[in-house]
C-alpha cells in the first residue's frame, strides 16, 4: 500500500427487507371453512392451523381470518 492512500473497502450493500404479506378474510353471513378455504385455495386444516383453531372450533360472523402469508 502506498503512503497517503486509505484503503477503500465497500460497506456490504443493505439486505433488502424480508417483507411478509398477510392476507385476511372476514367472515360473512353463511360461510364456513370449506367455503373460505376453496376460496383462497388453502385447505381447511391449513386454514386452522394459521388461525389456532381447533377441530371442533366454529367460526363467526365478522371474524378476521388468516387466509395466507407470502414472503
């Protein structure tokens, strides 16, 4: 290295945020999970896995669900 001359390293470029998209369904007058999983394409199981639902658990009206998170 010669003298007078700093040695330039690039900072390592910023990491673009990992953006996670959530995307929800409220429930409407009639619906059920069959209905709202067939909708958004997702199984029913995977629809009460997202929303900590259990086996016998029902939904209601005006109910804000979990229908899918994207990355």
């Amino acid at each position: 290295q010669q003298p007078g001359v700093e040695s330039k390293t690039r900072p390592a470029p910023p990491k673009p945020a990992v953006t996670v998209q959530k995307k929800y369904h409220t429930v409407q007058r009639g619906e059920t999970l069959l209905k709202i999983g067939k909708k958004y394409r997702i199984a029913v199981e995977e629809l009460r896995k997202l929303n900590n639902l259990s086996k016998g658990q029902s939904i209601r009206i005006g109910q804000k669900l979990l229908v899918s998170v994207e990355r």
